[in-house]
C-alpha cells in the first residue's frame, strides 16, 4: 500500500524539507524516550540466548538466527513506518492510538478490518515468542537457587517448565494495574536496558580479567564498546527527561532486593518457614505434575523407575 502511494504521488512528508521540517521544540531528551519506545520493536534481538540448551547447534544457529532476523526486521518496520507517512502526518502518527489501524481506515475504505486483525496475529506472535524465552528466566534463577524450586521443575511428558510459565502469567498482569500503554513501555525499556547494559558491561571485563576461558560465540569488542556508549546515551538522558518514570522503574527492580535477602541470602530460616516452602512446592507439584529434570531422566514411559544410566531421555 505503501509503494501505491508513492506511486500515485503521496510522498509530502517524504521529502526532505519536509520530512525534517521540526513542528515542536527539539529536546534530547525526548530523543532519548523517542529510541527507547522505537527500540521496543526490536526487542526479540536478545531472546533466543534465553534458550540455548533447547535450540540444535546453538553455537552456529543461534549467530545465524540473530544476523537473519534483525536485518529483516529492521526492513520491515522502517518501510513500514515510511508507509504509514504517506498517508498520514506527523501529528496525526502522535494522536493515534493504534497507527496501523488508522492508515488502514485511511486506505482500505470497507477491508478497514485487516488491519486490526493482522495487528492481534502480529502480537500473539510476539507474546508466543515471549512466553517461550521469559518463563526459561524464572526456571534458570529457580535452578541456581535464586527464586522457589519449585520453578526449576517440568512436566513429567511434555517437558514444559508449567510452574515458571505460570509465575510469567502472573507477573504479566500485575504490570497491567497501569493502563498507559507508553509508560509501561518506558518502565520496560528502562528496566530491560538497564540490565543489558550492566550485562555487556560485565563481558568487557570478563574479556579483560579471564581472556583464556572458553568462548564458542566472540565477537570484536568494538561491538559491546558501541552498544554502551549508545545503552549511557539512552539511559542519562531517558532518567533526565522522564524522572519519575524512570525512578519507578528502578523501585520496582529493587523490590527484588529484599526478596533476594530472605530467600537467598539468609541461610538459617526458621523451621516453620521451611515447612511451608515444602507444604507449597509438595502442593505445586501435584496440581502442575511435575519433578525435576534429573528425576525425569529415571521415569519409565509407563511411569516406573529405571536406573539413571539407562533414562529414556539419555
């Protein structure tokens, strides 16, 4: 549709006069929320890394699904956003809820409906996508004994890990008490790179303290030094411009501070507080119907026990 606009000579807000022409004040900071809100669109780069133990040859597929998908991405969404400019103006993308629903209604007259079912297949991919990779956190943290262990278990047959996608349900909709789209998005987009920051950060130093341990997947530092300079950018002048957004963010990242005290870090917890973690994992498991992946490595198809040297999985 886009490309039959330009065809037909819709392109006014293409041309450079107009396409950089400033219809308000220009502030860096709104620049900085303006990149953190976009960069919610590309996302997914960092998903798959969450599933590596179930992707096949991870050290090849998971580069090649990374250098694929992004490119491919980056066409779509920014022809699509050059699409959406031929039939509407800047202040008309801003007053739009949902932009695609109305460039659809511009052009589409009577097929209008498309758009917002294409819009919903679109977002159930992407929480699909979600879903598999987040709840892959929770079991991992459960694993290494950050959160419940409870988290850290599977379905006896299908292998899934239920308790941590239920966990990621739950959490979902507690981010749903606000009901502005955007500032759930900045608290997100803060949050995540925040935490993708610090990340990157801590694999320029492992580079430099430990430079002989094992790495199946390098790349030049050039790269991380680059993602940083742009994460300090981001977040300086996001944390200027929108204080108090920002600052919620961080209180609900510290939350988990105290929750790391009583569950991690205190070791000598009372008998009753144990009692009732088991009470509650023992309960869990029965309505989940699961165990822990190196029980489930002993379990006959039929339900029996065998001997680990001899598990259905190995």
């Amino acid at each position: 549709m886009g490309i039959v606009q330009i065809c037909k000579g819709e392109y006014f807000w293409l041309e450079p006069k107009n396409a950089f022409e400033n219809f308000q004040e220009p502030d860096i900071g709104l620049i900085a929320l303006a990149f953190l809100q976009g960069s919610f669109a590309y996302g997914g780069w960092n998903f798959l890394n969450y599933v590596t133990e179930e992707l096949v040859d991870p050290y090849k597929n998971l580069p090649r699904a990374i250098f694929i998908s992004i490119p491919l991405v980056t066409f779509v969404y920014v022809f699509a956003n050059v699409a959406y400019v031929t039939a509407m103006s800047p202040q008309e993308l801003l007053a739009s809820n949902a932009v695609a629903v109305t460039f659809g209604e511009k052009l589409l007259g009577v097929m209008a409906w498309i758009m917002p079912i294409s819009v919903a297949l679109s977002t159930f991919g992407g929480v699909n996508g979600s879903l598999f990779t987040s709840s892959r956190l929770f079991f991992a943290g459960a694993r290494e004994g950050h959160l419940p262990s409870v988290l850290a278990m599977i379905h006896v047959k299908r292998c899934t890990p239920i308790p941590a996608l239920l966990f990621t349900c739950i959490s979902t909709l507690l981010m749903l008490v606000t009901s502005d789209m955007y500032t759930l998005i900045n608290y997100v987009g803060f949050i995540n790179y925040l935490f993708y920051g610090v990340t990157v950060a801590g694999q320029i130093v492992l580079r430099w303290k430990k430079p002989d341990i094992p790495r199946p997947i390098k790349i030049n530092l050039l790269f991380p030094i680059i993602y940083l300079l742009f994460w300090a950018f981001l977040l300086v002048f996001s944390l200027w411009s929108e204080p108090v957004v920002c600052g919620i963010g961080l209180a609900i990242m510290l939350t988990g501070v105290p929750v790391y005290f009583l569950g991690v870090y205190w070791q000598h917890k009372p008998k009753c507080f144990s009692d009732f973690i088991e009470l509650l994992t023992l309960v869990s498991q029965k309505m989940c119907v699961v165990v822990y992946p190196e029980l489930l490595g002993r379990l006959r198809p039929e339900g029996g026990w065998v001997e680990p040297g001899r598990s259905r999985l190995q």
